[in-house]
C-alpha cells in the first residue's frame, strides 16, 4: 500500500491508501497509531480525489528521527571522509518535519543550506536487540527524505551536526509510505535529487556502506525502536557543499527527491 497522511478543506488529519489517483480513508487521524495496530485498514468514507486533499508529512511526530551520515563510499569520497567502521549516528526531530509541498525555511543563521536525497526507513514494530537477519522484519515501510543541512553551522562550530540539521523544515519527508511487501529490495533502489529541473545527484542504495538491515539491527543495539520511528539513511553524491562552485539552496528554489517506486517529495525554498 501506499499510505498517506491528509486533510481536506482544512479539516482534520486522515489516514488512507492510493489508488489510481483517489484516497481510501482508512480510519483513525495519526500514522503512528494505525501501525500500532498492525496496519490493518478499517471500513472507510468514500474515496478522496487526490488533488482534492491537502498531503502532509506521512509521520508527523515520530518518537525518534535517526539519522545516518557518511553511508555512501561516493558520497564520502567526495567529501574526503574517510570510510566510517561503525554507523555515524545524529538527530533530528519533530520540528524539522514537513510534507510534500511544504516550504522549506531556511533562517538567516546559515549562508550554506545543503541538500540531500534518502531512503527513510519507518519502524513497524518494537526492536530491541534484533539480529540483521531478522531486522527488516521491523520495518513497516520506506518513504522519500531530504536531510536538508547547514553545513556552516554543521562543520564551522565544533562539528555541530544535530544543530546543523534539525533546524525548523529541514526533514521534508513523504509523499507517502511505500509498505514494506511492495519493496522487494531496500539496497535496489535509484536515488535522485532534482534541483530546480536540474539532476544534482544521481544515486544507488546498493551503494550504502551500511544497508537497511544493517542499521536497524545497529540502532537496536541499547536503543528501543518503536512504530513511527523513522531512520534516515544517508545520502548519495553530489551534495552542493562537494561541488565546485558550491551550491546552496536559495529563495525561490524547488528540490525534489525521487526514490525508485516511493513517488516524488517536492518542496519549495523560502528564506525567512
């Protein structure tokens, strides 16, 4: 299914599924709760026209937002990292989620606001201590992220990546939630980024030091993961900081991230 959060006429959030252009309301007004209960669709209104429905972020207030850095051999060669042994782990929260549309903000505290393309994972069920081989059992589905960076603040004040990324609109996420069934291969999956009709990068999950399975068995590891959860897992090449010359977004740019098979997450930029 592809599941996602909406409104129409300004009222209330739903849940529903998409279907050849029209929503199937599902019951019940938030994420979480509809995967708490296992996913399982309730008798529904009748059917939304899509273009009828306002689309908001598909997990509005996830307990966790964890986020991965450096997990492309190409994207951290281009950044001259070296290739991390372990999972580099940092945060985002609430604040910096938007949805599909939704402006991103960018404020006066950062001349360098970086874009970047990436699977997000979405937890099913609670995970303490999973082996990989089990870990994709927990998750509930995948959806389009933009781990949008001051890269600044990031690197210019000590190494302040939390600071530098969990800034107000910096997470848009969505437009929906690909359930699990229909994503044979988390590691088989091109990764775009289009900036303002312009290719900026151009990726493959199969590129990811450390793979879906991988992560959450990791985060698992003395960290509960419970169903909202969302693990952001990093970005392939072709970030404007590793550009020559250097491409920060600006007032009045639209970036879209694009995941084979998750739909395209498109956002404005504005400048506050």
């Amino acid at each position: 299914m592809k599941l996602v959060t909406y409104s129409v006429g300004g009222g209330e959030t739903r849940i529903g599924s998409i279907d050849d252009g029209e929503i199937q309301p599902l019951g019940g007004a938030g994420m979480i709760e509809f995967i708490e209960r296992g996913g399982s669709p309730e008798p529904g209104e009748e059917t939304v026209a899509l273009e009828e429905a306002r689309i908001h972020a598909p997990v509005a207030r996830p307990e966790k937002v964890i986020c991965i850095g450096l997990n492309y051999e190409d994207h951290a060669a281009e950044t001259g990292a070296p290739i991390p042994e372990k999972p580099i782990v940092f945060a985002k929260y609430a604040n910096s989620i938007i949805g599909h549309g939704e402006a991103i903000r960018i404020p006066p505290i950062t001349q360098q606001p970086d874009y970047e393309a990436e699977l997000a994972v979405v937890i099913g069920r609670t995970a303490r201590n999973v082996s990989e081989s089990e870990a994709l059992d927990y998750v509930f589905g995948y959806a389009n992220a933009n781990d949008v960076s001051a890269r600044d603040i990031q690197l210019g004040e000590g190494g302040q990546w939390t600071r530098g990324k969990a800034i107000d609109t910096f997470c848009p996420l969505g437009p929906y939630i690909v359930t699990r069934d229909e994503v044979e291969d988390p590691q088989n999956l091109s990764v775009r980024c289009t900036l303002n009709g312009e290719v900026v990068q151009d990726g493959h999950t199969s590129k990811m030091i450390f793979s879906v399975a991988e992560l959450v068995a990791f985060l698992s590891t003395g960290m509960t993961l419970v169903p909202g959860d969302v693990i952001i897992t990093g970005t392939p090449p072709g970030v404007g900081m590793a550009r020559d010359p250097q491409l920060w977004l600006k007032d009045g740019d639209e970036v879209t991230i694009e995941i084979e098979g998750l739909g395209a997450l498109t956002n404005p930029v504005e400048t506050e």
